[in-house]
C-alpha cells in the first residue's frame, strides 16, 4: 500500500497508521503482557546470547543455556519465598486467639477509657448471629468474584508458560527480526532513526545494568541487616525487599511490611520492631542518596520523580502492560527530547 505522494498527506497517513497501530495495542494489551515481558527478557538477554555464540556455541543452544539459567533462578527465588509464606500464614493462623484475647482484655477498655465508649462483645456476637442469611447472601453474591479470580490465576497460568516459549523464539530469531525492522525503516530518515535508536539502546542498557547492581546491593544489604537483629527469614526478607526496588520506594514498603510482620510473630512486642525498621531507614537512603544517583541516575538522566510517575502514569492507563511499557517509553522520550534541545539550540530561532 503506498502512502499518498503530497507532503502534508503523507505525514497524515503516518500519523493515523502510528494512532491505529496504538490504538490495536492498547486493545489488545490484555493478552500482549507474556509477548512484551518475553520481548524485555530478550532484549535483557541477548548480549549474554550473542556472548556465548561468539564462543562458537550454535544460538540455539545458547539460547537454551540462557533459558536453562533463568528457570534456575526463577525455581531458587520461589524455594526462599513460599517456605516464609507458609511460615507467616501457619504463624498467623496459631495467633489468631491470641490476637483475639488481646482485643478483649486490651484494646476494649482502651476504647472505653479514651472514648468514652463501651465495646459489649456480647451484643456483637448477638448481631453477627442475627445478621448471619445476609452475611451467607453475601458470601454466595461473592462465589462467581471467586470464580472470575479463578479463571484469572488460570490465565496468569498459561501467561507465565507462554513467555518461555516465546521468549526462545525472540532470543533465537532476535538478529532476523532486527534486521526486518531494519529494512521497515523509510530511508529518508534512516540514518537519523537508527542513531536515535542506538541511543536509546545505550541509554537502557546503562538503565538495566546500574538497576541490576542496585538490586543486588540493596538485597544484600538488606538480608546483612535483618541477620544482625535476629530475625527469622532474613535472607527471604531481604531478598524480596531488594529484588522489587526496580521499582521506587515499592521495596521499603514491601520490606518493611514483611519484616515487621515476620518481627512481630516472632518477638511479639512491637519495640522490637525498632532496629527492624532502622534496617530499612539506613536502606532507604544509601539507595536515594548513593546507589541510584550513583549507578543509575547520573548513567541516563532520568530524574527517580519522572521513573515513579511514568510508571504509575502508564499502570493507570495501561494496567500490568503499561507498566512494563513504562520504562523504556520514558528513555525512547528522553532521547528524542536530548535531540530535539540539540536541533533547537543549533536552529536560527534559538540563534536570532
């Protein structure tokens, strides 16, 4: 199909092939996500791909090597997770008539000695008894919620097996598919696209590997801490915690959350807690104040405001899809934006 021949006619169709082709992403983003997380894990992984085949080993088993490596990894991160979910969940389960013993003989007349008001449990087990059909209408409204959940899990299922096998296709074909792209690209501005490209390609790996380290370094950090206190599953806390610090300030909270849960049964008094959330003061700012203005923030540019509100920007518009779209969108735009300052200050209206 070849676009209309006038100037201002020609951008017009590029523009309403660029809305459609946007427009049929954002419909079909629902069933997008293993596509693009298989096309960001190959793009991660190719440099290691492209490594061992400069090794002389064929790509396919280079590929398969790299595969091999990541379901490894993937198999020893969920051994350490669900042995302290399982511990957690029994841990609560054993306290729950404790929990409820407190509520009566501490919270109850702390109520009623700072409020004024008297808590008679007897009148709300009396009203629960009383209330119990719309209680159970309630619960029945909630089975076809539960169904829905079900059949969510399933496709999370069938997503999370689909984005290996895609994932080795991409690895296996990445050159190829490149190369198409490649040739896709109008000649006229060529030149100009490819460098553009290779800038942002340089800008994300920066952004991916300064990320990588932080990661690292912080779930060190953290799982040296939490060891020093004494908590149970520090290694399994301190993990996760410096795992989801790819995302801003999402690691503290996580963190925080499981190792005062994790401190709480265990110590059972909340002063405890204390050094426990010192961990995650000190953490906290040795990555806002050291590691990311150090390892990623100086490498690329982009200001940890413009990381967080990219994110939550393309989750609300987005979901899931958008957010794993987030990232490297924003570098696309930093470096498009670097050359467009660079055009404008080279340009007779910046001159004049």
């Amino acid at each position: 199909m070849e676009p209309p021949r006038s100037d201002g006619l020609h951008y017009l169709w590029w523009l309403a092939l660029a809305a459609a082709i946007g427009v049929l992403l954002y419909l079909l983003s629902p069933i997008l996500t293993p596509f693009l997380l298989a096309a960001i894990l190959a793009y991660i992984c190719n440099p290691l791909v492209q490594r061992m085949e400069s090794r002389y080993l064929p790509r396919a088993i280079s590929v398969a090597l790299v595969l091999l490596m990541l379901l490894a990894l993937f198999v020893v991160l969920l051994l350490i997770m669900l042995p302290l979910l399982v511990k957690q969940v029994q841990a609560i389960a054993a306290q729950v008539p404790a929990y409820l013993e407190w509520l009566r003989t501490t919270l109850t007349p702390l109520v009623q000695s700072y409020f004024g008001v008297e808590v008679d449990v007897a009148l709300i087990k009396d009203w629960l008894t009383e209330h119990l059909y719309e209680i159970q209408a309630f619960a029945v409204k909630l089975l076809p919620t539960l169904k829905t959940g079900g059949l969510a899990l399933i496709g999370f299922v069938v997503n999370l097996v689909l984005v290996p096998v895609v994932l080795f296709y991409f690895l296996r074909d990445w050159n190829g598919l490149t190369a198409r792209v490649d040739e896709m690209i109008p000649r006229r501005w060529h030149d100009q696209i490819i460098v553009l490209l290779r800038e942002i390609d340089e800008v994300l790996g920066q952004f991916l590997r300064g990320q990588l380290l932080v990661m690292l370094l912080m779930g060190a950090f953290y799982t040296i801490g939490l060891w020093l206190t004494d908590l149970d599953y520090a290694l399994s806390v301190g993990i996760i915690a410096g795992l989801v610090t790819f995302v801003p300030y999402l690691g503290v909270i996580i963190g925080v959350a499981l190792a005062s849960l994790t401190g709480l049964l265990q110590f059972g008094d909340p002063a405890a807690l204390i050094w426990v959330w010192a961990v995650f003061i000190a953490g906290n700012l040795l990555e806002g104040y050291v590691l990311v203005p150090f390892l990623v923030g100086e490498r690329i540019g982009l200001h940890p405001v413009a990381v967080i509100f990219a994110l939550l920007a393309f989750g609300q518009l987005f979901g899931f899809f958008g957010v794993l779209l987030a990232l490297p969108v924003s570098a696309a735009l930093l470096v498009w934006l670097r050359h467009v300052r660079r055009s404008y200050l080279a340009s007779d209206v910046y001159k004049a």
